[in-house]
C-alpha cells in the first residue's frame, strides 16, 4: 500500500510518497529495520536540487530510476557487524522514496551526486516552468507623448 505524504512547502510541482515499507519498524534486538531518508528540495530559477540524507550507504547501494514522471529513489542501509548489539537506534534495511515531478523533466538531464553521505539531484526545470522575464519597451512613452 502506498502512502501520499504532503508537505505544505511540497505543494507543486513535486508530490512525495512513501512506501508502506519505508517507515522504521521495530526488529531483532530491538534494532530498528526499514527506514527512509530525510530529504530537502530547493528550488533555483532553472532547476529544482533534490538532497537526501543517506549516512553509512555506499553509492553502489543506491539505485534511481525514472519511468514516465515517476523518480524512484531506493537502495539499502547494512547493520553494523562489529560485536553483540546491546542497544541501536540507527535504521538499517532497505528504503524507497518516490517522487512525481512535473510533466516535461528531460531525463536524460537529470543529474545525481553523492557526497559526504548526501545523494544530490539536479532536476532541470521544464521549459514552460521558467519564469519569463518580459521587457518594457521604450515604445510606449512614445505612445503617451503623442
């Protein structure tokens, strides 16, 4: 089942949702399994940064894929080995964010960085999502002058 989760500053043109399997649940040894990733978007004049916090998953974890609007974060966090785990709040498991972006995204422009445990995603603006800036021509003071 897949949940909708709307966040006022997310109104448009992104819409989040979350796997029902996404949410941190209670495992063995009360470690907690499944998780998801917190995440910021920012919006410039020309495209829309996408920051998700993945601490202790390796890049090769990290799997996006995009199919028609639909941007599908997902990959997997592995529980510490080191000795017997006496107590652990740090999710593990795998996660999946997805996000609906607006119609007319160019894929193939879409970029993806990551940094210091940061995935970051350039999502270039559709064509007709940029403001137009029109400029005041020097013809109409000549319209009032006559």
């Amino acid at each position: 089942m897949t949940q909708m989760v709307r966040d006022p500053f997310l109104t448009e043109p992104f819409r989040l949702f979350n796997s029902f399997f996404g949410r941190p649940v209670a495992g063995e040894n009360g470690r907690v399994t499944g998780w998801w990733p917190t995440l910021d978007v920012h919006e410039t004049e020309n495209e829309y940064v996408m920051l998700l916090d993945l601490p202790g998953v390796k890049s090769e974890d990290v799997s996006i894929e995009l199919e028609q609007q639909v941007l599908t974060v997902s990959g997997t966090r592995v529980p510490s080995s080191t000795g017997e785990t006496k107590y652990s709040e740090r999710p593990y498991g795998s996660f999946v964010r997805t996000f609906t972006l607006p119609k007319g995204v160019e894929s193939d422009k879409i970029v993806a960085d990551y940094q210091d445990g940061v995935l970051i995603l350039h999502v270039p603006k559709p064509a007709e999502a940029k403001p137009k800036k029109i400029a005041i021509g020097s013809s109409s003071t000549k319209a009032i002058e006559s």
